[in-house]
C-alpha cells in the first residue's frame, strides 16, 4: 500500500490487517481509538514508516471528530 493512499477509515483497516491486526469492538469511537493505538504501536516497533503512521493518525483524528460530532448532536 502507498503510504500516501490514506484517506478513509477502511485504508486505516487494511493497513492494520497486513499486520494480522482486526479491530471490532461493536462502538466505531471505540475502534478508532484502538487503531490509532495499535498504529502508534506499530510506528514504536519500526514496523511502518514515520510517513505511513502521520497519515494514518491523521485518517483517525478526523473520524474520531466527526464521531464525537455525530454523538454530540445525537445528545441535542
């Protein structure tokens, strides 16, 4: 995978699988929390480059706003 293709949650997923790495714990604020953990992980380990883990926490910030923001307006 080019380090450059992240751009949604899913390529965060297949990066993740390479590595024998399935996140599914039944909240999406709650995986993509433990992505970005795991990412973060992988980065310490050399496993992936410094390249790959910015753009792959970049992915999660965004959808951990955008969850925050859904459950936010959910409580309105």
């Amino acid at each position: 995978m080019d380090e450059m293709s992240f751009r949604t949650l899913y390529d965060v997923q297949q990066l993740l699988k390479r590595f024998g790495t399935y996140v599914h714990l039944g909240k999406r604020m709650w995986d993509i929390e433990l992505m970005s953990i795991e990412v973060k992980r992988l980065y310490e380990n050399g496993m992936i480059e410094k390249k790959v883990f910015i753009n792959a926490q970049l992915v999660l910030k965004a959808e951990h706003r955008k969850e925050e923001k859904k459950e936010k307006d959910r409580s309105k």
